[in-house]
C-alpha cells in the first residue's frame, strides 16, 4: 500500500484489513465489465443522480475505460482531503464505520462478473469505487459520511451481530462465485435465515446499520416526488437505479424512524428514503445519537458493553476510561454502583493510555464503584490537595470512602493519579471493598485502584487506546474466491484484450472481422465483446458488417431474455 498523509493517521488495528489491489489479476473482460457499467451510468445518472455525482467523476481520479488503480485515486483524492484502501469483500462494520471516521474509503478489490453485471451480491469495485468514490467530492456529504462513521464506530454490536455479518460474508462470497453449486448457495441461505430469525434488531450496531444503508447505500434527495440519486448501492448498480425512481418503490421522507426499517441485502428494495439535502443526513444522525450508549452512559451503557461480549470502554464523568470485556454490573434504578471486567483491561485518559495501567498490570481485570461520595459537596475527581487533606485523604495514611450507592472502600492510599488537575485513581493497599453485605474486593487480592468519578457519563465499543491495548481486526478467515479460468474463457479473454488494444490504437483496425469470427463459432452467447467490436466499426447503418453485427445481436437478445436490457442499453450508448 502506498501510503500518504491521510492513510499514515489509520490506527495500526485497521490496517490488518487492508490488502494489496490485485491489479495485475483483472482480465480484459474485467476491464470491459468496467466500462460498459461506466458508460452506462453516464448516460443515465447524468439525468437522474445528485449533481454531486457526475462532478465528482472527474474529481476522484474514477476512470471511465478502465478499473481505476487505488495509487492513482489516492493522490487525487487527498486533494479533498480522503484516501482508500483495498479489502477482501465483506469486513466488519464496525471497522467499515472506523474507516470512515479516518476519512478513509474501504474498496472492495474484486470485480463482478458479466453474469452479474447488472446486481451483484458481494461488494465490489465497481459500487465501492464508481458508487461511493463520487459523491464524496460534494464537501456536505463527505462530512456526513466521515461522521457516521465516528459514530459507527462507538455503536455496539451484539454477539449475534457479528454471527450474522459472518453468514452475510459467506453467502455474498458464494453467490459472486459463478463455480459455487446450488445446493452450497442454498445451505448458506438457510443458516442466514435461521440467524436472522433471532436477530438482535435492537443492538445500536443493528439500527445505524439501517440508517447507512438508507443513506450512504440507498439514499435519493430533493423532491419526494422527482428526486435525485446519491446512495452508492443504486449509483453502482445498472438495473436498482433505473427501478429505484419507479412509481412501485415507495418513497418516504427520511427521518430517524429508518433506523427501525431493516432491508433484505439480497433483493431489490421495496422502499426507499429521500432527504431533502444533505445538511438534514447529519440533522437525523445527530438526534440518532441519542438513542447511544456512548451519549447515555450509565447502567444503560454498561449493560450495552456486557451485552456486546467483546472489548467495551466505560467512561466515567472524571475522564478516566477503563476499557475491557466487561462481564459484571451492580446497579440501582439507573445509576451504577460498580463495574466489573474480566480478562486484561486499560486504564486511559482522553484515548491515552495512563503509565503502569496497562493489560499487563490489569491482567485478570478490573473493578470499581462509581458515584458521588457521602460529605462531599462537589465531585472527588474536582478536590484540590488541600481539600483531599481536609476530607482526611493522606498518601499513607487510612482512608475510608462511603458512596451514596451504599458502596465502602476503607485501606491505606497509596498513591493518587491525576491528569489536567483531575483526580482519575486512588490506589489503596490493605483494602476492603463492600456493597451491603457482599464482599467486592478482600485486602489479601492485593492493590485495589479505585477509579474516581460521579457516574459514567459514556460507553462505546472498542478500547479507548487501540494501540496501546494492541487491538486489531483478524482477517477474515473465509477469503474471497479467485475464480480460476477454464482455457476457453483465457482464450476469450486475450480477444477481448485484442479490441481493447485496437481501440486504444495499440494495434492495427484489420483485425476486428477476425475476432468477431472467433466468436460467432465459438462463443455463440457472448454479447459484451460484440457491442465492443459494433462500436469500433461505428454504428452508421452503411457498414455492411456492422449491419450483420447488430443484427447478431438482437438474435442473441431474442434468445436469451435477460440479456435484452443490457444489449438494448449498449446500443443506446453506442448510436449517442
């Protein structure tokens, strides 16, 4: 990867996502895949997409003639201030989010194939490039997006989530694969539906996956009754732009009830929102998080982090953050009394993480109360050094804490830690921890570092110091397909290659007959490389072969229904 100012700010977890664009792999027919969906946006989303898009064609280094190369997109698109980054399908959407937030487009590297030109199951190049990469150049969008990825990625998911987004990866990896048998698509159709049959609709990760997906994916704009198209799924697909703006596909005003209208990735939508611009995205994103634990906090927050069974970050109101697999909480009403974690565990401050409180010293987790504390008329984590001292709070000396919750610490401080004036953690040698008539913490386990803080204020997914807690995504153990070509479909290839270099003016026009005679014996189906070679001999109606060519092609449309729509639409873009 090349990297540049913006990709050297991604933190070290996300870049075990990222691989190398296999640019040398895509064939010609690849390329010509490309093109024909290219062109074809050309000549409709100019009528029908947000100005944004056809504008930001140009800005983003998005070629028409051939897949772009990530290098060459990456030094224009740091102009605006963004990159991209190659990914093997599918990643988690908690780092799709994080990339986000980094300003980073994530670009799946591989390429539909022809029999999926019009819709493809997996995401690919063409709808991450050609539907994502465009519209960013519009500066009220790109910070839409750059924002919801910073909430994305604090949004909790449920174990069950990431199971399902696991069946997802799978199924999409099967379905892009034209080798995979049916009984293999049909098994994984079954373990994704008895998956989503449970689905936990109600985790945060579950309802702003609903609000990208109506925006960033599927979002029109403007009028409700004639709007325009942004979202990336229906600029990168031929067939969903054209049947979005049916008067069959309903249109609704987007508000923030979408995060409740949960979508079918595998069929064509049957509703779709429309915002009147882009400032109102970040308006409902904005109220959208007031529903998170990373705003409430609290015993709501906690339980979100417990619920999640993965890496959480608690913040109490102090600054401290303690981040961890949270498996406890002792709570009333809807305070929190104490936190419990298990496993290694950081302490941090503003993202940091604090010396000497790393997962090493926390190797078998982490406890403390939290809330206010009996005879303190302000909050601890605020006192002075004289006002501790006044409290009878003394290094070395026995101090003893009564919360409002009912919770008592009663030891021997040790050392008090502060940052910026803050008093983030007093540590206690010789101590008892209690709530009630249960035992929280016995002197005999040793230091007992009681984090300081009134409540907690938030709670998010992920630590607070990814480095520093050396977090990092695994690579997805179940790898895209390489499809692996039969010698006829290489031989199909190189001809394809041979008219791409005729019309680049590489080789001689002579040519062209030869191959169109190759494929009239040989690949009878084949319709893509025909419209390649009509357009080079020019559809003006007084070329003889150019007359037997088209003629070819409606046969072959005749013959095979699903192919008029793309022939009908090649020969559109060819006669202008």
């Amino acid at each position: 990867m090349e990297m540049n100012e913006i990709l050297e700010k991604l933190p070290r977890h996300l870049l075990s996502l990222v691989i190398d664009q296999p640019y040398k792999t895509y064939t010609a027919q690849d390329h010509a895949i490309w093109r024909y969906v290219m062109r074809q946006n050309m000549r409709y989303l100019g009528k029908v997409a947000h100005h944004s898009y056809t504008e930001g064609l140009g800005k983003t280094g998005v070629s028409i003639d051939r897949i772009p190369h990530m290098y060459g997109m990456n030094r224009i698109l740091t102009e605006i201030g963004w990159a991209a980054v190659a990914v093997d399908g599918f990643i988690p959407p908690a780092a799709f989010m994080e990339f986000q937030a980094y300003n980073v487009l994530v670009i799946a590297a591989d390429i539909r194939t022809i029999d999926q030109i019009e819709y493809t199951p997996a995401p690919d190049i063409i709808h991450e490039a050609a539907g994502h990469a465009p519209i960013i150049a519009d500066p009220e969008y790109a910070e839409y997006l750059r924002y919801f990825g910073e909430v994305g990625s604090k949004a909790f998911s449920s174990a069950h989530n990431y199971r399902i987004y696991e069946a997802i990866r799978h199924l999409s990896i099967l379905k892009a694969d034209p080798n995979t048998i049916l009984e293999e698509i049909k098994h994984a159709e079954f373990d994704l539906e008895e998956l989503m049959k449970n689905a936990d609709r109600g985790s945060e990760m579950s309802r702003i996956r609903n609000l990208h997906w109506w925006t960033v994916e599927y979002g029109l704009i403007g009028d409700l009754d004639n709007p325009k198209i942004y979202g990336a799924g229906l600029l990168s697909s031929i067939g969903e732009s054209y049947s979005s703006l049916q008067p069959d596909v309903k249109k609704l005003p987007y508000t923030v009830d979408a995060a409740n209208q949960y979508f079918d990735i595998t069929t064509r939508q049957p509703q779709l929102f429309v915002t009147p611009d882009f400032d109102h995205l970040i308006d409902v994103l904005d109220l959208f998080t007031c529903s998170l634990a990373f705003r409430i906090g609290g015993l709501y927050g906690v339980k979100k982090a417990i619920e999640s069974e993965n890496t959480a970050t608690v913040q109490y109101n102090s600054g401290l953050q303690v981040s961890g697999t949270f498996t406890d909480v002792i709570g009333t009403n809807d305070d929190v009394v104490y936190i419990r974690t298990t496993g290694p565990t950081a302490l941090s401050y503003k993202n940091n993480q604090l010396e000497s409180h790393g997962k090493k010293y926390h190797a078998d987790g982490f406890g403390s109360p939290a809330g206010a504390i009996k005879g303190l008329t302000k909050p601890l984590f605020s006192l002075t050094d004289g006002e501790l001292w006044d409290f009878g709070v003394r290094v070395r000396k026995k101090a003893k804490f009564i919360f409002n919750t009912g919770v008592e610490v009663n030891g021997t401080v040790k050392s008090i830690l502060r940052q910026d004036g803050k008093i983030l953690l007093i540590s206690f040698t010789g101590c008892k921890v209690t709530f009630k008539d249960k035992i929280l913490f016995e002197p005999s386990w040793g230091i007992f570092d009681m984090a300081v803080g009134d409540k907690i204020d938030s709670a998010f997914s992920g630590p607070a110091d990814p480095d520093a807690f050396e977090y990092s995504y695994d690579p997805p153990k179940e790898k895209t397909h390489k499809i692996i070509h039969a010698p006829e479909a290489l031989r199909l290839h190189d001809l394809y290659q041979k008219i791409r270099d005729i019309r680049e003016k590489k080789e001689k026009n002579n040519g062209v007959k030869q191959v169109y005679e190759i494929i009239k014996s040989e690949y009878p189906a084949e319709w893509l490389l025909v419209l390649e070679i009509l357009e080079l001999l020019g559809d003006t109606g007084e070329n003889e072969q150019a007359k037997e060519i088209k003629a070819h092609l409606i046969s072959l449309k005749k013959g095979n229904p699903e192919l008029e729509n793309l022939i009908d639409n090649g020969l559109e873009v060819i006669s202008g």
